[in-house]
C-alpha cells in the first residue's frame, strides 16, 4: 500500500493531546470478515503505525473501549464485533503491553454479560484481558478548550498509559454516523447521558460540542474503526447490517471520523461534531494529516431520517421571527413512531427516556410529543427495532423545495 504525506517520526505520551507539530496517522485495510486470518493483518496494518508514533507499547498498560451498546444475537451490528476486540488484545500484548483491560459501561447489560454473550469471556480470560464496568465517576478538571465545564466522567481511563477507542461504524439518528469520537460517551454514567440528552437534546451542536469536551479529556492514543460489517438506516441500536469490508485507523479520532464519513457517503462538514470542532479551531490541519492508503471505495450508507430539521442546512439567511418558531418546529420536526407489529411492550424505551415523555399505554409506547426532546433514546435502546423517526409531510415538501432550488442529490435513507 502506497504511503504518503507521511511526517517525520513523532511521539505521543499517553493520552496527552497532542499538539499541532505531532503527525497524524491515519491507515485503511480491506477486511473480508471477522476470522483471524482476514482480521489479524488487517489489525496490525492500522495498528502498528499508531503504535509506533506512541513510542510503543512494550511493559505499558492499555484500556479498549469498545463500542458494546448491547448484545442481543449474533453478529448483532450494533456492537464491535467480538473477533475485532479478542484480535485487537492479541495485537496490544503481543507488542509487549504489560496489561490490556476492557472497560465499557453498556445500556443495559454489563460488561462481562455482554462478553459472555458474545463467547469470548473465556478466551479472554486465558489471555490475562481483564473486563469491568465502569464504576468510579468524578468531574473532570477543565481543559481551557472545553466548553462544559461540569463534566463528569469515568475516571478509570487515568489508571492506564494508553486508551484504545473500538467503534463500530453506524449510522446514529442525532449525529447521522457514529465513529470514534462518538463511541467515548459511554464514559459518561447512564443517569448522566440520559441527563445530557436531555439538557442538549435539541441542540445538536451543543451536544457535539460535549462530545468533543469529552474526547478532549480522554484523547484515546489508539482509535479503531470496525467497518468489516456496519449498521445503516435506523442506527444505532436498531438499523440494518450491511457490509463494508474494512477497518481503519488513526491516532487522532476527529481526523478518522472525517475520512471515515467520506468513505462511506458523508461529507465530513454535514457532521455536527466535525462541524463543532472546526468551528473551535480543533480540527486537525490538512497538512498535519498522513494518510498512509488509499481510502477505500464504498457504497454510501442508508442514513436515518434526521430527527429536527436544521435551518442552517436550509441557507435561508434570515432569522425566524419567535411567533412563528413554535408551530414551525411542530410542522416541521421529524417524531418517534411505533411500528405496533415489531413492539413487544418490554418497556425498555420507557425506562430509557431522559424527560419521561413516555409511558406504556394498552401494551404500546405512548408518545407526549409535547414534551419529547426528540434526542431518541428509545429509538436507540429498542430491543427490536420498533421505533423509527418519522418526518412530517410539511417537513418532506421543505426538503425537497431546498434539494430543488440548491441543486443537490437527495440522501439515500432507509
């Protein structure tokens, strides 16, 4: 594979941000599956390189985060898959780190339930791969770039040298895809996402902005992509598997998820968190960026319905007197539905709405409208995928005026 626009040799201690001298890595490797034989060299590709630009492993301690949402069958596309974190331990030891743990903090089940689920909790047990929730919550001290200021995260990430940040490539119906960036909210204590859902729900940019003040604190050394097998449509928990046969990987996870979304159909600038993070002056610089491949070439994914329309994307160019805001966001925000034949009244999007807008009626989810912050947590944490965004037709005739008169493609959607 062709190499270029490759820096000089540079490292990274721990997980310290790097500063705007330190050259990004970023690696692209076709993965026909989840065996050894297509994963290992495929892993070592991406890897090695962000190994060697942290100065190496050898007698350090590593923490993966993998993207474990839930595990609910097998090869359930809403999670890393299991072969890529066992092949990832195996890379991270075998190039002499001391210590490699799990640690992830999923919507429902544990850490070890959803490892035992997927069949490898023994493996990696023989492997010395250690796996937990995460359970010591504390406020983080503020960075001067951050935005938030009352951040409170999973504080275990500082017992170890390096993080290794495992996402899966999905679609998400708040921040359209969901990468490495994204993948670090499960540091947050669940009572508190559902708080940040909440407090920012209907502010896209605000919560990319969260997200972004929590990369900042974490700043994972190690960023890997999963995109052998990846979710699309009604993503992140409940879309449709559809393969992409390729993992990638980057030593920083803004630069990654950018490249990513270009691979797989989206422009980078459409994405609220690279979107934020440009506007506060933290994307990385082109020329900062080393891409040793040439990106693959995929089918674009089928995106979710955006659930609020976003009048900067319309360019209007002018304000929206405060009479009309109201009845205008009802005409036009995009609504949680059930589809009454996939929903088996578990209750489970009950329990996960941050404002209890929701409640079980005959069996079914009942739907305040009024008081739904539309951050779709219950489309999210759905066991069976019953509940889908769903645009009004004001909001469908809005759309297809502005692709008519500012001349773009309309998105392929499920």
């Amino acid at each position: 594979m062709a190499e270029k626009q490759i820096a000089p040799d540079a490292a990274t201690q721990g997980n310290t941000p790097a500063d705007s001298t330190t050259p990004i890595r970023l690696a692209f490797a076709p993965c026909t599956d989840y065996t050894t034989q297509a994963l290992r060299p495929a892993l070592e590709h991406v890897l090695h390189p962000q190994i060697k630009a942290a100065g190496g492993v050898s007698g350090k301690t590593v923490m993966l985060k993998p993207n474990l949402l839930a595990w609910r069958k097998a090869n359930d596309p809403q999670a890393v898959n299991p072969r890529f974190i066992v092949e990832t331990a195996k890379v991270f030891l075998d190039a002499g780190a001391s210590r490699v743990a799990i640690l992830e903090n999923p919507a429902v089940q544990t850490t070890p339930q959803i490892l035992r689920a997927m069949g490898i909790s023994d493996e990696l047990k023989s492997l010395g791969v250690d796996a937990a929730n995460f359970t010591n919550y504390r406020k983080q001290p503020p960075l001067d770039a951050v935005c938030f200021r009352n951040l409170e995260i999973a504080d275990e990430f500082r017992e170890y040298d390096f993080v290794a940040d495992l996402a899966k490539a999905k679609t998400h119906g708040m921040m359209t895809l969901t990468f490495c960036v994204k993948n670090l909210f499960g540091l947050v204590n669940g009572g508190d996402r559902l708080a940040w859902h909440l407090a920012v729900g209907r502010d896209y940019d605000k919560f990319a902005d969260m997200l972004i003040d929590l990369y900042l604190v974490v700043r994972p050394a190690f960023n890997l992509l999963d995109a052998v097998t990846c979710m699309e449509g009604n993503g992140p928990g409940s879309g449709t598997p559809t393969d992409r046969n390729f993992i990638a990987g980057g030593t920083d996870a803004l630069a990654l998820d950018a490249a990513a979304a270009r691979v797989l159909g989206v422009d980078p600038d459409e994405l609220h968190i690279i979107k934020r993070a440009k506007a506060r002056g933290l994307f990385p610089a082109p020329e900062s960026v080393g891409i040793l491949d040439t990106p693959p070439v995929c089918e674009p994914l089928a995106l979710p319905e955006r659930p609020v329309m976003d009048m900067a994307q319309l360019h209007l160019g002018v304000g929206i007197p405060r009479w009309i805001q109201k009845p205008l966001y009802k005409a036009l925000v995009v609504n949680p539905k059930v589809d009454p034949d996939k929903c088996v009244g578990c209750g489970v999007c009950v329990k996960m709405c941050p404002p209890k807008s929701l409640k079980l009626s005959g069996g079914k989810p009942d739907f305040d409208l009024p008081h739904c912050i539309r951050c779709f947590c219950c489309q999210e944490h759905c066991p069976k995928g019953a509940i889908e965004p769903k645009m009004t037709r004001t909001m469908r005739f809005v759309k297809a005026v502005d692709r008519l008169f500012r001349g773009t493609k309309k998105r392929k959607s499920k």
